[in-house]
C-alpha cells in the first residue's frame, strides 16, 4: 500500500535524521526513517512512498546507485540531501533522476519546502495527462519514428525493441515536445512544465532533462533528427506523432 504522504528519509547520521523527521511531521507528513542502503531497498518493495529523501555517502553503498536502479524506473520524487555539494556532484544527482538536491547544511525548514515543491510538481506532471491537439487524457501513447513512449507505464521503447524507463520529469519534457510536435518549445515553458514556477534555483535540470532524452533516443545536438535546438528560442521536436489509447 502507498501513503498520500509517506516519506521514506535514508540518512545514516541518526541526530541529523531526527531533526528532519520533526521538522517533516511537523508539516504533516509521515516519515520512515532508514539508516542503510539494504533496509531501504527492502522497504521499497513492500509499498511505495510518495517521495524519497537520500543521502548518497551510506554505510553499505552509495545513494546514486538506487536513483536509477529503483527509484527512477518507480518514478518515485526524490530529494537528495548530501554533504558532496560541488556543481558537478549537483548535476550528477540531477541527471540520475533526482527531483531536488540540497547540499549539507541544508536548513529543516528548507527541507520541507523543498519536499512540499516536489510533491506539487510530482501532482503537476502526473501522468497520463491530457494532451494538445485533441489527443485527449485516455490517449497515453505515443508513437513517433519508430519509438513509442508509455506515459502509463514511463516506459520508452525503441526501434529495434529494447525499453528504458522514464523518470516523472524526463516523461513530462518528452509529451511536452510530442504535443508541440514542429513548434518551437522555449526553455521558460519547459521549466513551467518541471516546476510549475521559474523560481527554481537548478534551472539547468531543463538542460539535464533534454540532454538525457537525446541520449535515450540515440539523438544528439550534433546529428539530431529528433530534438533539434533553435539557438536564441528553444527546441523543435522534428517528427510526426501518433497517439493512441493505453
């Protein structure tokens, strides 16, 4: 069973844990706390929380390697809190799927405003939505030279037959480029579409979400044939669409 606002907080250091776990109840919402990469994983089998917040440095594993190995492929919003707060480690995080991240210190009060974000932006780009051009909310997939996404199941498939999963907010900028297919989508809405807002501080993950569609979809900004950049405006997706019904 799922929690409306079950929040699964992997954090090794018990003291740090304990704060964010009142300052999160506080808020409302309901915290299961793990100090090891093995509880967790074990937890997210038995039920699916609304958002996940994740240390990277654990006793028993890194925290990058449950971003894409489960929490992506489960499209569960998480929140990485680590104490690895260069750039690169950001964009690292940002580009295995996380929704957020917060380098240590990171403030309770923030944290929970971050966590609140997330989950508004998780209801925002709930999928299947409905689509523009009369596509309709009960038409879930879509087809394009020769790929087909599943917004019901996040699940993009390609050519020659082989499935990768879609995180919540690579699947919202994919039907975002499918619905506008050969208009030109500015970076601003793309970002309204991650955020529901421009007040984002990471207003690169715009560029980290395309940048790892292209890699999904074999395309790159050299030799695109698919998401093609229109310098001073934004992206085109170049490819006729078909939807159809789950």
């Amino acid at each position: 069973m799922s929690g409306e606002n079950l929040i699964y907080l992997l954090e090794d250091e018990r003291d740090l844990a304990d704060v964010f776990r009142r300052a999160l109840e506080e808020a409302g919402m309901e915290v299961r706390h793990y100090q090891r990469l093995s509880a967790f994983r074990t937890a997210l089998g038995d039920e699916t929380p609304s958002l996940c917040i994740i240390d990277l440095g654990l006793p028993d594993g890194d925290g990058l390697s449950i971003l894409g190995e489960r929490l992506g492929a489960a499209a569960i919003p998480t929140v990485v809190v680590s104490g690895r707060g260069t750039l690169d480690d950001r964009l690292k995080g940002l580009e295995q799927g996380a929704d957020d991240y917060l380098p240590k210190p990171v403030e309770p009060a923030e944290l929970v405003a971050r966590v609140k974000s997330v989950l508004r932006r998780a209801r925002h780009v709930a999928l299947p939505a409905e689509t523009e051009g009369g596509s309709g909310g009960k038409h879930a997939v879509a087809r394009f030279a020769g790929w087909q996404a599943d917004f019901t199941t996040y699940e993009l498939t390609g050519p020659d037959g082989r499935v990768q999963s879609l995180s919540k907010a690579e699947a919202e900028i994919l039907r975002a480029f499918l619905n506008a297919s050969g208009r030109v989508i500015t970076r601003d809405f793309l970002l309204e579409r991650l955020f529901a807002s421009g007040e984002e501080p990471f207003d690169r993950s715009v560029d980290v979400r395309v940048s790892r569609l292209r890699k999904k979809l074999n395309d790159t900004p050299k030799t695109s044939n698919l998401i093609r950049t229109v310098y001073g405006a934004g992206y085109v997706f170049a490819s006729p669409v078909e939807w159809a019904g789950p």
